[in-house]
C-alpha cells in the first residue's frame, strides 16, 4: 500500500504580518531567547476530543499523554460529549482565559462538527498555535500566511480507509451481494470514506447506507430500523459494514435481539469496522465477532511531536501529514477467513 505524500510547505518565520496574530507574535519575538527557553522547559497543550465513550478517541488520549510524558511536556484532554458548541465553549474558554500563563500553547483538535475555523483565528491571535487532528481545511493554509505560531494537519488517510473496507467487501463476498453501510455523521471523515469505499468495491456489491453518529448507539438504531422494513427480508444483507467499529458491533446487536425463524434468516451475516483500537476492535477481530477492521492509527503522539518540534525549532512544520491505515487481517487472509467463517455467533447466547 502506497502512502500519499502530502504537499509539503515550510513557511519561515517572518516580520511581514497582516492579520491578529501581530501583536502576540511581535511579543514572543521581543522577549527573545527566554519565552522560548520557558516554553521548551514545559509547553502546555490542549487535547479537544469529542466523546470518551468512543473507544478510538480514548486511545487518542492515551498516546497523547504518553507522548508529553516522553517529550516532557503538559496536556489537558478534554472531551466534547460529541456537541460541536460544547466544544467551542470549551476551546474559546482556554483560549481567552485572563491569565497569559494559564494559556495553552497549542490546541490539537478533533472536531466533532465543523472545522472550527473561527476558533482557530482566536487562537493564532493569542499566540496559541493549532493543529487539526483528521481534519484539513483550506484556513489552514491562509492562517500560515500571517502567523509565526505552528499551525498544521495531523490525520490519517481518509479515502484510504474507504478503499480498504471496500476491497474487504470484494474477498468477504466474492459472489457479491447487498452491503448495509452505515455512515458517521456528514462531515468530510465520513464522505471521504464514503468515496475510497465506492471506488474499490466490486461492481456486484451493492452498498445501502445507514445513517450514524460514530456511537453504538446509532449503528443499533440505524440497523433496527432497517429490519423493520419489508425490503430487508426481500433483499437480505450479506455483510454489515460501519466506518467504526463501535457502530458495527451496535449494529450486531440489533441482529441479536431477533428470534426463532428471523434469527436463523441471518445465521451467515458478517460484520466490519473501522479503528481496530486496544480493547476494542482488536479484540472483537480476535473473537470473530467483527470479520475485518481498519486499523485507524491515533494521530496525536505524531501531531504533539510535530508541535514540539517546531516551537524548539521555530518553525513551522509540514502542512499536512497523512497516516497510513492498513486491513486487519491482512486482506490476503481474509480468503481463509472466509472460508472457515461459520454461523453468526450470536452474542446473548
């Protein structure tokens, strides 16, 4: 698998400065070599993350505080409860806090719903630098223009993601048939997923999407619904993907809640997923209660690094870096999976 290299820009450090961030800027500067002494000795940073129900955004956490104990630097995680005004509430909180010393030196954010633009401008402003997590954005690159603090991505390959569930499907089904696809809500994850799934499948696999909201919840309540619709016993699913792995296994659940004659209907129903985290859908692959994942690697031990590295260096570090996701199994075993998959192994069993 091939990883794409994302243009890299590097931007020096300039006195030419046309927006908010002169002012924060212009004082680093005139305070010299001891600001930065200060923030190498011990920067602080705050890790927005949207729900800590989610397994994935859990391990996000994890190697971000694993990752400041290694660099030796401060992070406060805080999660959004996956509302996107909680979130700015939470961001603007910090970043206008009264006492320049209680200020992060730079945010990481995981977005839950847009890309928090208007945040990202009252951040550089106060001299707080700011890095998307599995976003990009086009402000991005205009906010580099005018400020000398680090403002950079961090994600993984999205399309990529997509692409591999979709090759997933065409050796989980060879003889194709009907897919249930269940969506994270409408943001550019999930479209960009979308489209690398749509290119890669099979032309015999058909794929309906279920909406979702990346909890288990909604995978249970996106597949429920659809059960109780005539045209799921008239045109039976043969696989039940989720772009994560949480999702999948809620909607396994709804399966499970199904009886007598309508629980053998999908004795031979299997399940993929997105993250393939600790604890989660490492294990669930494990167990065969998932038949494939994603493997969705944390971003932020590379993005806080990244941050480090160039407050030290005093410079501003790649626009964007893409991750590499990869297909567990490895999609040349998943024949073999196949193969000996038998029954749906129902989980209340």
């Amino acid at each position: 698998m091939m990883q794409r290299q994302s243009q890299q820009v590097r931007l020096i450090w300039t006195n030419t400065r046309t927006s908010n961030c002169l002012d924060s800027a212009e004082a680093m500067s005139m305070m010299g070599g001891k600001a930065w002494s200060h923030l190498m000795k011990k920067s602080k940073f705050l890790i927005s993350l949207s729900m800590q129900e989610s397994p994935y955004q859990r391990l996000l956490a994890t190697v971000a505080q694993d990752a400041a104990d290694r660099l030796g630097v401060e992070v406060e995680i805080v999660y959004a409860a996956n509302d996107a005004i909680k979130q700015g509430e939470q961001l603007l909180k910090a970043i206008q806090s009264s006492a320049s010393d209680s200020r992060p030196d730079g945010i990481l954010c995981s977005p839950v719903g847009t890309n928090m633009v208007q945040v990202a401008r009252h951040a550089t402003a106060k001299g707080i630098g700011w890095t998307l997590l599995n976003r990009a954005d086009d402000y991005i690159a205009e906010l580099r223009k005018s400020c000398s603090v680090p403002i950079f991505c961090v994600g993984m390959d999205q399309e990529e993601i997509g692409r591999i569930q979709g090759q997933q499907f065409g050796v989980l089904l060879p003889q194709g048939g009907l897919v249930l696809y269940i969506l994270g809500p409408n943001y550019s994850i999930a479209q960009q997923r979308l489209s690398g799934m749509q290119s890669a499948k099979p032309s015999n696999v058909e794929v309906r999407t279920l909406p979702g909201n990346w909890s288990e919840e909604s995978g249970y309540k996106a597949v429920s619904a659809w059960l109780r619709l005539s045209t799921s016993e008239t045109t039976p699913a043969a696989l039940v993907a989720a772009q994560n792995d949480a999702m999948a296994m809620g909607a396994r659940r709804a399966f499970d809640e199904l009886t007598g004659s309508a629980r053998a209907h999908w004795i031979d129903l299997l399940f993929t997923g997105v993250d393939h985290s600790p604890g989660a859908g490492q294990e669930w692959v494990r167990k065969g209660l998932l038949a494939a994942s994603v493997l969705n690697r944390p971003v932020t031990g590379v993005a806080l690094e990244m941050f480090v590295q160039a407050i030290q260096a005093k410079s501003q570090p790649q626009i964007n870096t893409l991750l590499a996701p990869a297909s567990f199994p490895e999609i040349g075993q998943l024949q073999e999976i196949r193969a000996r998959k038998g029954p749906f192994q129902f989980l209340s069993r």
